[in-house]
C-alpha cells in the first residue's frame, strides 16, 4: 500500500472495529469490508459503498404480509403496516434520556422520484453490520442469535407503559420488511450510531431482488 515502515495505522471494519490478533477470525470472513486508516475513528475523505450478498425470503417479495393485513377482519390495513415502522422507531429510541421525535411523513412530490411514506426517528442508530441484518427476513428483535448483530442490540422491553409508547404495537409481528414492501416497491435506510460520526445508507427494491 505504499505505507512508510515509520507510519502507524489500523485496519477496521466498517463499524470501526479495530482488526487485532484476538478478534482476526471473528471479524475478518469472506466478502467484509475492511478500511486501512490512520486513526479508528478518522473521518473518510468520501463516501463508501459496499456490496452486502443476502438471499432474501420469498415471503418478503411475493406475500409482504398480505395474509396477515388483509386478515385484520375488513379494517384498512395500511395503519398495520405503518405501525410495523414506527415500532421500530419506538424501540430505537426507547432509551433516549431526552425528549423521544418520531415523525411520519407522506410525500407525494414526485421532483425527486416516486411518492413515499418516511418515518424519521432521533434514536441510537445502526452500525453497517445492524443494518445488513434488519435486510434479513424472519429475525427477531428478541430471539436474534449468533453473529447476528441485531438491529435493536441491548433493547430491553421497558418498565408498564401504555403499549403506544413501549415498542409492543406491532400487531402482526411480520417485520419491517414486510411492512415496506407492503406499501411501495422500494426501502432506504439512513441512520448514524450515537457514538459514530459515519452515516449508513441502506437501500433495497423489488426491482433488483
């Protein structure tokens, strides 16, 4: 790489997570983005892109919870599918020591592509690796596993609160994927960990599936 023998540097992951002789077979596999820096926590100098290979469940593309919403005895399904997301929102920001911002917001001008629905939360956040995992089908919040570094990592459900405020208003339980393909035909996920100056972005259609 062109490194002077003199010049210290790290190599990490892209949730900055230093490469060392411990954790080298843990991090370190098949098809991992690594960043060769000066310093963990060095600003990059542009945007980077990285390819994430998943196969994703056929019941995401083809049913996106059409059994489940469709089922909710003739009511209009849609507020189902919305909850799906702010529930997701409810529970990234359930240990906020502040004040909790969930906004819905319902665009319909199309200058800048098709209509969409965008839920915006000032929650903690997700790690690339968070966000790779939330793109795959039929992983629970609660039952997550192995190296599946879950999208809400360290949640605890909260002490009695009315259910609207506690991350428990997901009335089907069929995931936010679901929800997303149940509405449009595309996700973008946008989200900077609390404690990381990186900003990670997501995005998902039907289209390339």
């Amino acid at each position: 790489f062109g490194i002077p023998a003199e010049e210290d540097f790290v190599i990490t992951t892209t949730n900055r997570k230093e490469i060392a002789e411990d954790n080298f077979s843990e991090l370190v596999q098949d098809g991992v983005t690594l960043y060769l820096l000066q310093s963990v926590d060095q600003m990059l100098l542009s945007a980077t892109k990285e390819r994430i290979d998943f196969l994703p469940h056929y019941d995401t593309l083809v049913k996106s919870g059409m059994y489940e919403y469709y089922a909710s005895e003739g009511q209009n399904p849609l507020p189902f599918a919305l909850a799906e997301l702010i529930d997701n929102s409810l529970s990234a920001t359930s240990r906020n020591s502040g004040i909790r911002r969930i906004q819905i917001k319902l665009l319909f001008d199309e200058s800048h592509g098709k209509p969409a629905v965008a839920v915006i939360d000032n929650g903690r956040g997700m790690t690339s690796k968070q966000l790779n995992n939330w793109a795959v089908y039929r992983l629970s919040k609660f039952t997550r596993q192995g190296d599946f570094e879950s999208d809400h990592s360290g949640y605890v459900r909260p002490l009695p609160v009315p259910r609207s405020l506690n991350s428990d208003i997901s009335y089907f339980g069929v995931g936010g994927k679901q929800a997303v393909f149940f509405v449009g035909q595309s996700a973008r996920m946008i989200s900077k960990p609390a404690e990381s100056q990186d900003v990670h972005e997501l995005v998902l259609s039907k289209e390339d599936f």
